[in-house]
C-alpha cells in the first residue's frame, strides 16, 4: 500500500451543520476513493450516501472520533469536479451547506443506501443504477434519423443567432423578444449549432414550469433529435433517476428542466438557455433560497461558456447588466409569424354594489365593453382567455348583519369559498384555507351573530365560470387552475380541448399565462388587476408588467388581431400606459430610475433574516437580539471593512403574511450597496446567530424576490 495516500476522506453529506464530514478511507478502497465518489457511511445509527469531496492526510476533527466509510456505492458514476465546485460556490453565495443544495439534487432512488448493511457483503444486488441506465436508453428509442427541420428564421432571429455565434467561452447575452417572437426557435437553433459543432457536449435549457409547457419537451427532442433528459419535480422517481444520471454521465446531451436541473451535474456542458429568465418560480422560497438563474450564470461562468437569458420582459436586475454591457442586449421587436401585437384597451372598472340584476345580460365581474368583445369573438368562432388570479369560488365568506369574515383559526389569511367537486345541493361548497390547506364546512348561520344571511364576497375562477355558463348556455366553458390541475391528467386534457378548438371560453390563472401558442385565442379578458398594483412589495409594478404581458400576449398571435380588455379601478396608473405602448424599455428604465432614487435592488443589495416562531413576540425578539449583535459586529472594524458598503438593518417587521398554520412569522431587512461587504458582513453573522436561536427557527435569505 502506498504509504502516501491520504487516509481521510472529506464527505459532503444533506446536513446543516458542517460544509463536509471526515470519515476513514477502508484499507481496500484507499489509493481508489477520489473526490466525485459516492460512498455509504454511518451516520449516527444509520448509514447514509455522501459524495467524496476532496481526501485529507489527517482529519479535522480528533482522529479518534472519526468513523469508517463503509464503502463505494455500487454502480454509481464518478462526479465532475465541476459540480462540487458549484455546490462550494452557491454554498457561499446564500450561506448554506454544499451537501444541503447538491444532495437533495440528487434523485432519492439513487441515493438509498444498499439493503443488508454492508454493501460489500450483498447477495443478490439491487441495481438502481443499472435499472436507471436501461430506462433512459428504452426512453430514448424515439430518436429518428434526422432531426426536424424548423422554419426559415425571420431578420429578428438571423440576427439574434449572429450575435450569438460570435462569442466564444463566457457570454451572457439577453434575449429580450417580444411575445410571440420567436425566442424558442433563437434558443432551438443556436443549441443545435452548439451540439452539431463538437459530438460530445451538453446543453441545457431551464424553464419554468415543465407541466404547464407539456408539448416543449417534445419539440425540444424532435428539434434537437439527441438523447434528452428532462428534469423536474412532479417527476416519477424512476423516471428522474434515469434522467439525472443520463446528465450525469454525460449520456444525455440536452437536459431541459425546472430550477433544480441547474444542480445536475453535467460534465461536458458548453451552453445554457434560461427561458422566461424573470420567472419567480426560478428561486427557491425555501431554505436553501438558491436563484437558478444566477446559479446558471454562475455556472456559466466557471465553466467559461456562453449563457442566454430570455424574456419579453427581463428582470430588472438582468436589464440593468444588459444596459451597464454586462450582459450583450440581444432585442426581437417583431412577432415571428407577422401577426401584429394585440390591441390592449384598459377598461375602468366600476363596482357596482348591487349583483343581482345585470339588465343587458352581462355577467358580474365583466364590463359591457369586455362581454361584447366576447360574444363577438364567439360569434367570430375564435376563443376567449378570461384571465383572474385568484382560484376558489369567491375569496371571502361574510355575515351581512354583524361584519363576521371566514378568517382561518391558524393564519392571518381568510378561509377562501370553494365549490366542492362532488356535492349536493345542501353542501355545494366548504371553505379552504389557501395558506394552511385546513378546511371547514360551510356554516348555516354567522359563528357570530346567528344570522343566516352569510354573503360570498368578490369572485374566483368558479364562480366566473358558473357566471358564464348561465350567461352562455350554448358556449363550450373550461376553466384551468390549481385546484383542476390536481385532477391527474387534468391539465394536459384542458390544453389538449384548447388547441383543438374544442373549448370557447378558458377561466384561469397565471397557468394559463405561461408560453402556450393557441391558435385561434383572439381575445383575453384580465378581470381585475388591481390585486398587484398596491403591493407593498416594490416588485409589484414588475411583476403585474411581466404577468400583464405574458397573458396579453396569449392573444392573436396567428390569425387576425388580438385584443387585450384589462379591467380595473385605476386606469391612469403608469403600469398601464406602459401596456398599452407595449414598451418595456422604456417601462423598465423608469423603474431603474426610481430603484436607483430609492436606493433598491439592483444598485443595492437585499438580504432578509425571517424568524418563526408560535408567538409573534419570541420571532420579533429574536430578530431584535440578531440586529443588536449585528450592530456590534459593524462597529468593530475589520481590515475587509469599507465604510460605503456597510449593511444597512432595518428594524424587525412581521411578515406581510404575519402568521400561518399557527406559526408567526417576522423578517429583518439587511442592504448594503456592496456585494462582498454584504457577503462579508453575513458571514459573521450567521455564526453568531447559530448559537442564540432558541425556539426560534431562523433562516437567512439572500437576494429575496418577495419582501
Ligand atoms: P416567444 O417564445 O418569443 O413568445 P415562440 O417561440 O413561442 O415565441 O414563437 C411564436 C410562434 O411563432 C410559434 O407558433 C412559432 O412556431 C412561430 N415561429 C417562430 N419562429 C418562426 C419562424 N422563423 N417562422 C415562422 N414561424 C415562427
Ligand atoms: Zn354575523
Ligand atoms: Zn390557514
């Protein structure tokens, strides 16, 4: 045995509590084991599968305590060094354990440790990983000889993939494309050169939400016609074990995936695509808070090859890189197909208190203006999108007599009026809480008063379809949000009716919003966008921008014109305006100006310390405590300290959303105008944080999209 071989082994473990865990290298795997390797060791009376990260000579801890690693895990691939590298960056980047972004990366199935203890004692093997490589080349039994052609591309595309073919290692360039204009035949044949130019790269392409895009995956394939892994969570766990290892061994060469696909190692990535790159579902709103789509640029970067982010309406944070050349702006300001872009028109709304009793037939919630526009699609036999972000019959249960509302008993939220999918006359609805999914029954009477005069206030998606269908007894009605999508197969039966002409008027949410392509949809009716419009987020314009956007550009984007009806109570609001111009440019530079006056993201930067806790009082004074030593941190210097980038604490706050399922919830605001300081400042802090939690659960967010 070579006496020179470290004898330690450094194992990256889905714990919080170090970076890596020292374990003995056996006697019959030393010289062997390298960083990448997938090995089974114990774990208090378990045993669990880490991933080698680097071998030591001595260990960290006393030697005494250090315990064996039972051995290799069978069948499993090497790791590329890369992607542990990834994992020590975002480890960094938002203050959490490599082990706890990279291990739950991992598919379950292949990290289960052998069965019958020791694995080098095994009888009869179970071969996940073989299971897993057998699944992924039946799966890929489709590929045809040659791939399918796409269409001439337009100038705007001829010159967006110009631009991207002369940049060679790192680039990030910003696809900015209006809807409709085409960015996914950018992303299709800029790929395709990529992987046509070297036989044995990969590339990926990250996207919102898979289920919502079921046909994308397809055309991707048909398109790229090359071994593809698709990856996300909603995934059979068979099916994601094939997919992921195919990545990680370099066997698939597109992988096309949700925010977490951007942790899958692939060891011979030479371009990324991140579609819809403002799309907030890209961070994860749980610990750990990771951005895909900074973690794809990152990536990018380490790996020295090009990234594109798309979007016809960029986050603020990207267009400001693109206008300071951190980013190449790449701009596609025509739809792909010559359509025109929709006609918007921002209807005001009036409330009228008064339900019953529409005299000319229009139903609750709509303007004359936008029923008309309706029935004359109809009439035109062309389809209508009736956009309303808010799922449930109505959101609010009332007492007419004493003010009583539907609040639920564990958060500061009400309890939203649902229909029931199987009920009768007498129990037709029940009230759900949308915050703790806790549910009750509809009550005869006022819990309060007595009463029976029980009111549902405002509207759902529910209660807008029963509106329209007694308004329009002949025409073919659907509706799509979540609470159809849990329905399996639901969703794909609802798109597949929609493409086929076979649904007139479609209901929904922000699922509908989402890169769908119907043809015949001419018009989309937004009942109320006010919901977003007073946020107390400074995201809100942003946001109701991007969503605005996206639906109205679900409208005429084959035949005819769309039109665009949004209805609201503040039509002078400069949202809107922008809307109307369909000018982002110009929308998000006005938004950069005030972001920069205001000193917010992107010429500062945000972290927030969120603390739970069951009494409102315990989280706060947690924080309180956490901002004092804070303090004490920043007034000791530090040769590092640079008095312009000192975080600036704001006072602890409770949570917009103060508490749910009985837990309260209150957050600290950190900013400071300097990245590294900021990085600096929260290093320290976490440390002391650990010691001092109590029965407060903390956890520490960086670069927060909701505040
Ligand atoms: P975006 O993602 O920019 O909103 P898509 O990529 O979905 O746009 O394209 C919009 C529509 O235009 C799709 O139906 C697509 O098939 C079509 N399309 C894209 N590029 C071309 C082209 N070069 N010629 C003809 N049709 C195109
Ligand atoms: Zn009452
Ligand atoms: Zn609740």
């Amino acid at each position: 045995m070579n006496s020179q071989s470290p004898t330690y082994a450094a194992v990256l473990l889905d714990v919080p509590i170090a970076a890596a865990f020292d374990y003995r290298i056996p006697a019959d795997q030393e010289g062997r084991l390298a960083a990448g390797d997938w090995v089974v060791v114990p774990w208090a009376r378990q045993q669990r599968v880490g991933i080698v990260v680097e071998l030591r000579g001595r260990p960290a801890i006393d030697a005494a305590r250090v315990r064996e690693i039972i051995g290799p895990m069978p069948g499993a691939p090497r790791l590329d060094t890369a992607w542990l590298s990834l994992g020590a960056f975002a480890a960094g980047y938002y203050h959490c354990q490599p082990g706890e972004l990279l291990i739950p990366a991992i598919p379950k199935r292949l990290r289960r440790p052998p069965p019958g203890g020791e694995p080098k004692r095994r009888t009869r093997p179970r071969d996940d990983f073989g299971d897993a490589r057998r699944r992924f080349e039946s799966l890929q039994k489709g590929l045809r000889a040659t791939a399918e052609p796409g269409p001439p591309v337009t100038d705007d595309q001829r010159a967006a993939l110009a631009a991207l073919a002369s940049g060679r290692g790192y680039h990030c360039s910003l696809l900015n494309g209006i809807t409709g204009s085409g960015k996914t035949e950018v992303y299709l044949n800029w790929l395709s050169d990529v992987l046509s130019a070297d036989p044995h790269v990969q590339v990926l392409l990250l996207v919102p939400e898979i289920a919502l895009t079921p046909h994308l995956a397809g055309r991707v394939q048909a398109r790229l016609n090359q071994p593809c892994a698709i990856l996300h969570s909603a995934m059979r766990e068979t099916d994601r074990a094939a997919h992921w290892l195919a990545a990680a061994e370099g066997r698939a060469r597109v992988v096309i995936g949700t925010r977490l696909a951007v942790l899958a190692p692939m060891p011979r990535l030479a371009a990324i695509v991140v579609d819809e790159e403002h799309d907030t579902s890209f961070k994860q709103q749980e610990h750990p808070h990771y951005s895909a789509r900074d973690l794809a640029i990152a990536r990018a970067h380490a790996a020295d090859i090009p990234i594109v982010l798309g979007s016809a309406t960029p986050s603020l944070e990207s267009w400001h890189a693109a206008g300071r050349g951190r980013y190449s702006l790449l701009r596609m300001t025509h739809r792909a197909t010559g359509a025109a872009l929709p006609e918007i028109r921002i209807v005001p709304l009036r409330e009228s208190g008064a339900a019953p009793g529409q005299p000319r037939g229009t139903p609750e919630g709509f303007t004359d203006e936008a029923f008309a526009a309706m029935q004359e699609t109809l009439a035109e036999g062309a389809q209508t999108l009736v956009f309303l972000n808010r799922r449930g019959f109505a959101p609010v249960l009332s007492c007419g007599h004493c003010g009583w509302l539907s609040q639920c008993d564990d958060c500061s939220a009400y309890r939203v009026l649902h229909r029931r999918a199987r009920g009768n006359a007498r129990n037709r609805f029940m009230l759900i809480c949308h915050h703790c999914a806790s549910t009750s029954a509809v009550p005869e009477r006022c819990p309060n008063c007595g009463d029976p005069d029980l009111i549902a206030l405002g509207r759902g998606t529910q209660r807008i379809e029963e509106l329209l269908a007694q308004a329009l007894p002949q025409v073919r009605i659907a509706r799509l949000d979540r609470d159809v999508a849990r329905r399996v197969g639901a969703t794909e039966s609802v798109f597949e009716r929609l493409h086929g002409g076979e649904i007139d008027i479609i209901v929904g949410t922000q699922m509908l919003a989402k890169g769908h392509d119907v043809r015949r949809l001419a018009l989309v009716v937004v009942l109320d966008a006010d919901g977003a419009l007073f946020s107390s987020d400074f995201r809100g314009p942003e946001r109701l921008f991007a969503m605005l956007t996206q639906v109205a550009g679900r409208a005429g984007r084959h035949d005819g014109r769309g039109r665009v009806f949004v209805q609201t109570r503040f039509a002078s609001h400069p949202v809107f305006g922008a809307l109307l111009a369909h000018d982002y440019p110009s929308f998000a530079n006005r938004l950069l100006d005030e972001r920069r006056e205001a000193s917010l993201p992107p010429f500062t930067h945000h972290a927030i310390l969120r603390a739970q806790s069951a009494e409102l009082g315990e989280a706060l004074g947690f924080l309180t405590e956490a901002r004092r030593g804070a303090q004490t941190l920043l007034e000791t210097p530090t040769p590092a300290s640079n008095p312009a980038g000192t975080p600036i604490l704001y006072y602890p706050v409770p949570m917009p959303l103060a508490r749910i399922a009985g837990v309260s919830r209150a957050q600290l605001l950190v900013e400071s105008p300097s990245r590294p300081a900021l990085h600096a400042f929260l290093r320290a802090w976490r440390a002391r944080l650990d010691t001092d939690a109590g029965r407060v659960r903390w956890q520490l967010e960086v670069d927060p999209i909701e505040i």
